[in-house]
C-alpha cells in the first residue's frame, strides 16, 4: 500500500509528505512552499469524485478571492508541460470565474492511482460531495481493489455508511439524480430501494415528492407496498384466456396503470387498478368516467 493511501483519514496535510515548489523556470516562488502557476496550465482532475459545483457558491467564492486572494494553495501533480489538480477544484474554479491569471499552488509526486483517494478524502473532510457523488468515488475504489472496511478506513468512515451509500447506485439514474440535487433525501431513497421494481420505486417516488412524505411515512408505504405484491404473487392466477388478456392490456393503455384480474375463469372476480396518491386516483376515475 502507498504511503498517501496509508495517510487517508489523518488529515490531508498527510496525503501529500512529497510536496515541493515546481521548477524555478516555470513559476515564481510563493509563501509556505507554493508558487504561483498560470490558471490556464492547470487540467482538472480526472478523478474528481465531485460532478456538481454550486454556480452561486463559486459567485461568491470568486468575490472573496478578489478581496483577499487565494488563501490556501491548491495541490497540483506535474503532467508534462501542464499540471494536473489533485486538491482544490473548487478553488481553481473560483480563480477563473474571478479573472485571475496565477493562482498559488503546491506541486507533489502523486501517482496516479493515487488521485481519487486524494480528491475523495479532502471532500469528505469539506463535506463538500452528496450521497451519490460519495457512492460513486467507493464503487471506484472497491473496483480497484478496496474492501468496504479499507474504504472505510481510508476516509474515516464506518463499513456501514460505505456500505449503505454504494446501495444507493442500486437506483435507477433518474432517482439518483434526484438524491443528488436533494429532491429526495438518503433516507427515502433507502425506502426505495425496499421495491424491486423500477416502475413502482417510481411511483412512490412521485409519492413522496408531491405529498412530500417523510422518511418514514415513505418507509410504510413501501413495506405496505412489498407486502401487497407478495400477497398477490400468492394469489391464484386467472386462467389464459387470449381475450381477457386483450382486454387487460386495453384497460392498462386506457388508464396508465397496473390492471389485475383475480378470478376471471371462476365465473367471478375483481378488477384490480393500482393507483398512487389521491392525484392518480382522480385521473384514473375521470378516465373511467370519461368513457360512460
């Protein structure tokens, strides 16, 4: 294991014992090891588990670096003529929505399996990832090789948490979109993941957004919702018969909705509509009335 990977967790001052000031032909000196180097000479970091950067909060982190400057150096790694970010993306971004030409940085030897180690623990520590963006930067490193307890270690987190946010990429993409721009919280999203289905994960999602129902209401709903599907896996199915099939999936495409026959080949049964909240009933019923 790497000595950066054995320094995860204790702070990133630890991260980066290699820093140094880059080549005297190339910047001029700074405080504190750093040197200035040209914004444009910087590539952001491939690794960067962060994907959403806040455009007011640069707005306003750009107005600061106007008034006082870049106050902390970014860290970058030498890759050939240019430089690659390894710390401070944010930073970087703000220096170039605020017009400036250098910003001081501190070059260090970091391999570049390194990389996403360093960028995902100075996050954590800045709190600065959502759940989905944190899910991700764990897949990459379990793919890597990392246990869920390395992980762990390396960020100063528990198994559990690791665990619990890589569940999250278990959702379909539209939902972790929704984790992520905070329309739905970890905790719903937990609730969610009680469904098997996509489409019914959907629709209570839809649930919870227009109702904004809490964690555990949303917890209820889907317990209740796995216990309906299971009773109706247990339920006698109704015979095969090519016209009732036709005419279940003309009922689906008329309301938009599940329809069940229960009992149809018996001489009697139900009809079975599924519905989601007070809203899809009204359109449902004003879809059946439609036709009368």
């Amino acid at each position: 294991m790497s000595k950066a990977r054995s320094a995860l967790g204790r702070g990133l001052g630890a991260l980066i014992p290699g820093a140094s000031a880059p080549p005297q032909t190339d910047t001029t000196p700074g405080p504190g090891g750093a040197a200035e180097i040209e914004v444009e000479r910087i590539d952001p970091n491939p690794e960067q588990p962060r994907r959403l950067f806040d455009a007011q909060q640069l707005e306003r982190l750009a107005d600061s670096i106007q008034r006082h400057g870049v106050l902390q150096p970014v860290v970058v790694r030498a890759a050939g003529e240019r430089y690659e970010l390894v710390v401070g993306e944010r930073r970087w971004r703000a220096a170039q929505v605020a017009g400036l030409k250098t910003i001081p940085a501190v070059v260090a030897e970091i391999a570049p399996k390194d990389r996403l180690e360093l960028a995902l623990v100075e996050n954590v520590q800045r709190h600065d990832l959502n759940p989905i963006e944190l899910a991700l930067a764990f897949r990459a490193l379990a793919e890597g090789g990392a246990t869920q307890d390395e992980i762990g270690e390396r960020v100063s987190l528990d198994r559990s948490t690791v665990a619990n946010h890589m569940r999250l990429l278990e959702l379909g993409r539209d939902l972790q979109a929704d984790v992520e721009h905070g329309r739905i919280s970890v905790g719903h999203a937990k609730a969610l993941l009680q469904i098997q289905s996509p489409e019914h994960r959907r629709q209570l999602r839809d649930r919870i957004v227009a109702q904004q129902l809490s964690v555990r209401a949303a917890e209820e709903a889907a317990r209740h919702f796995a216990g309906v599907v299971e009773r109706r896996t247990k339920a006698p199915r109704a015979p095969e018969d090519p016209n009732l099939e036709r005419l279940v999936d003309a009922l689906r495409e008329r309301l938009k909705t599940r329809v069940r026959l229960v009992g149809a080949g018996t001489g009697r049964g139900q009809i079975e509509i599924e519905f989601y909240g007070a809203a899809e009933l009204d359109r449902i019923a004003r879809t059946i009335l439609e036709g009368l």
